[in-house]
C-alpha cells in the first residue's frame, strides 16, 4: 500500500532545495494517480511567498465547477469544503508553499472532517511541512541532483514509489 493510499496519512509533504526536482516528483505522482485512478479528482495551485486567499481559492474551486470570485473569503471557504466534502477521492497539491496557511481558512477539509481528501504539500523548507496549521503524517526529502538531468534518478523513483 502507498503512502497516498494510507487511511492514516492525510497530508504527505515533499520538500527539497531544487524546485526542477520537486516538480518532477510531483508530475510523476500526478501521471501516476491519473493512470492508476486512485482519485476522482486532483486539484492543484500554488501558495507563493504572498499566499492570495482569493486566488487560492478560485482556482481550487474552478475545476470543482464552482464560482467563488463574487463571493466573501468565509463564503468562498464554506463552499469550497462543501464541494470538496462530495468527492470520495480527492487529492489537493499545493505547491510552492513558502509561507504558512490555513487549510481551513481556504475550506479545504482534512483528517476526520474528510477521509477521501488528501493533500500535497510541496515546499523547498521542511519547516513549512512542520507548521502547526499543516501536520504532515508522512514527509519526503528530494534529494540534489544536477538541474541539467531530465529522467528522475533512482533516488526519485523511490522516493515516488513510497508516495504512491
């Protein structure tokens, strides 16, 4: 069974110093997820140094069918987790996380508010993953490697195997 698989682990984070490498961990994860339909859904946007409520929110909601962006940010989060509640199976990627979040600030449900809903986090600081707020169950490092090298190294394909 594979970490994203787990009952257990509802926030899996990846963190590492170069963006190229997460990124292709994640991108192999999400082709992956897609071939093996392990979710209904897969939403994904990015947090940034200035996380924007507003922006987070509309674009976790718009694959969802959801229009938020004339809505307040308590109506935005009380729709977005009511929307995410419906789904059996979804996983929610949050990359470039640099600062702290609220997950239910945003309205992403999580731990015994919805057991079909994991989430990603992504972040080149491990502290971020640690965040009182955030509580990843299960942390992976992706080591350095040349930028240059396109294929994933065996230390990645691991590291993917363990997440999915």
């Amino acid at each position: 069974m594979t970490a994203l698989e787990l009952p257990d682990i509802g926030i899996l984070g990846i963190h590492g110093s170069i963006n190229a490498n997460r990124e292709n961990v994640v991108e192999k994860v999400t082709r992956r997820i897609e071939r093996d339909e392990l979710f209904n859904v897969v939403v994904e946007t990015s947090v940034t140094k200035k996380p924007d409520l507003k922006r987070i929110q509309e674009e976790l909601g718009k694959p969802l069918g959801l229009q938020l962006h004339k809505k307040t940010p308590k109506e935005r989060a009380t729709l977005l987790c009511e929307r995410i509640k419906r789904e059996d199976k979804i996983l929610i990627i949050l990359r470039d996380l640099q600062h702290k979040i609220d997950l239910a600030e945003i309205g992403i449900p999580f731990g015994n508010d919805h057991k079909g809903c994991k989430i990603l986090l992504v972040a080149e600081n491990k502290k971020m993953l640690s965040h009182k707020t955030l509580k990843t169950q299960k942390q992976i490092y992706v080591d350095h490697v040349e930028p240059k090298i396109r294929d994933l190294t065996r230390s990645h394909k691991v590291q993917t195997c363990v997440i999915i």
